[in-house]
C-alpha cells in the first residue's frame, strides 16, 4: 500500500459532503490537505479540525472554480508549500432540477455544466502540468452512476457526468507514459446536501430522495477514493463504481414502506 503521509491532497468541493469527508479521510491517512469551495467560513473550520484533530497541515482558501481566471490565479499563487499537489480530487460538483429537456431551466443547465465540466477542466489544467513536471500525481474525478445511465429527467446533469468519464478516459491517454494516474470513482445516490442543492432549497423534497432505504454515505466514497490513491504506483484504478447495496440501477432503488 502506498503512504499518503504528507502528501498535499487537492479537495475541490471540501466544505459538504464527499469533498469534506475526502479531506477527512485523506487527513486520517496522514496527508496534507489543501481545499477549496466558495462557503470558506466552513472549510476554514475543517481545516483548523484537521489540524487540531489529525495533526496535520490544511489550507483552505475560497474558489469558485467556474471562474477561470480565478483558478488560474488561485494554483499559480498557492503558497510555496503548497505546489506540489499529488494527489487532486476533482469533486466540486452539483445538480440543478429535475425537469423535462424541454422544459428545462437553461440558468441550471449553465450552472452544471460550468461547475461539473468547464470547473473540473480548469482546476486540471492548472494542476496537472505540475505533476508531470515532478513525475508524479494522481488525479481522481467523482463522476457518478448518472454519467453511464441517464434517468429521466435527468439529462444535463447526466450529461456532465458523462463528460466527467470521457474526459477521465481522454486523461489517461494523454498522460499514458507518465507515472500520474488517472481514476474515476463513480457513485451512486450518496445522502449529502446534493438534493437540497438540486431542488433549489426543498428540504422536504430532497429528504424523500434518501428515505425508505440505505443510501450511501459521503465516507463510503471517499474511502475508495483513498483506496484508489494508496494502491502501489504501478496500478492505476481506472474507475471504481460505488452504489448502495440498495440501488440497482440509477432507476432501481429498493424502497421499503414507502
Ligand atoms: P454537496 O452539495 O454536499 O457538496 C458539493 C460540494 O461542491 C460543496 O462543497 C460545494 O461547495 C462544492 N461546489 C459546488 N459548486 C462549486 C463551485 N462552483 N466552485 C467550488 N465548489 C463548488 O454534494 P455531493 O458531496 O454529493 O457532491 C460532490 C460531487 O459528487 C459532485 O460532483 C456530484 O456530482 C458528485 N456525486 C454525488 C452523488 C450523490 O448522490 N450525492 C452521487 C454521484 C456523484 P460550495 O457550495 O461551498 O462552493
Ligand atoms: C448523483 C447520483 O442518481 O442522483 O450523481 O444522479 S443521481
């Protein structure tokens, strides 16, 4: 197994759900952790958590990584310490609506696409020329089960999930003779703030998404997140799909009582 022990961990998307217990969980293997969202009052408190709890070092800093140039200024002006990323997690990520295509917002299809695509595009861009400089890193997308199965209703969002599995793929070719690794870790329904975020603040709405059976827990996901990262440098774990032992398909859950 490989040592994550003071390796810098890149988390985008760190102040909720998988993006935080990624941190956590990298943190609990020994890492430095390096993370990003726009709320940066929370990932400042996950941070001093990991320092105080885990012992070891966290910097967080605020990002929307829609903003290109702010990307862009954000790596290039990382503090010294901080450069040599090994490992990034490309997690910064949302769902917008549950509408017909035809009668979808095109304001929510912006936001997705921006943030799933366009934002994991622009943190890789500034990210991984440091890693084949050094002649090391892993990059981990979080797609999902929408990006191999679209639902009904679930179009745009699928579609940047799908985008998130080619450009994996395309990755891992234009990498191939370089020691970084490319994994793509897809899950399926995992009980976070996405449906809150999906139904623009309808808690009542987004809690039904997860009742009636055992959905997955962001810990769940960033476990194998980890397990890719600490396998030896001659395996690379192209894609790891997670679902709950309740979920079949995107449009197959085992509900009970409901
Ligand atoms: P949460 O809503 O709990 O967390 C989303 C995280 O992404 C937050 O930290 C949020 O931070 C951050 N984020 C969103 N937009 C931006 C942005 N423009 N710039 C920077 N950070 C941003 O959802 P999840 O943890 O569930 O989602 C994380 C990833 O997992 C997403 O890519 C999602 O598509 C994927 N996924 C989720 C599944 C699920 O069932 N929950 C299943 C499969 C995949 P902030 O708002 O502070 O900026
Ligand atoms: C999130 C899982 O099925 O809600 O990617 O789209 S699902």
């Amino acid at each position: 197994m490989a040592s994550l022990k003071n390796k810098i961990v890149f988390v985008t998307g760190a102040s909720a759900g998988i993006g935080q217990a990624c941190a956590r969980a990298f943190a609990a293997s020994g890492a430095a952790i390096l993370m990003c969202a726009r709320r940066l009052e929370r990932i400042d408190m996950l941070a001093e958590e990991l320092r105080e709890d885990l012992g070891v070092r966290a910097h967080a800093f605020s990002l929307d990584v829609r903003d290109r140039e702010a990307v862009e200024k954000a790596v290039e002006g990382l503090p010294e310490e901080w450069r040599a990323v090994e490992v990034l997690i490309n997690n910064a990520g949302l769902s917008r609506g549950l509408h017909k295509f035809h009668e979808g917002l095109v304001s929510d299809w912006d936001e997705m696409i921006d943030a799933n695509v366009k934002g994991l595009l622009y943190v890789s861009r500034a990210v991984i020329p440091g890693m084949v400089a050094r002649g090391g890193g892993h990059v981990i997308n979080i797609g999902s089960i929408a990006g191999r199965e679209v639902y009904p209703m679930g179009n745009v969002y699928c579609a940047t999930k799908y985008a998130v599995r080619a450009l994996s793929k395309g990755l891992r070719l234009d990498l191939s003779g370089t020691p970084v690794r490319v994994s793509e870790v897809a899950p399926g329904l995992v009980e976070t703030e996405f449906s809150l975020v999906r139904f623009h603040g309808d808690a009542e709405r987004a809690g039904k998404v997860y009742q009636g059976y055992r959905p997955l827990r962001p810990e769940d996901v960033a476990d194998a997140a980890v397990w890719c990262a600490t396998r030896p440098p001659h395996v690379s774990i192209a894609e790891v799909v997670v679902m709950p032992t309740d979920q079949a398909s995107t449009t197959l859950v085992h509900k009970r009582g409901t």
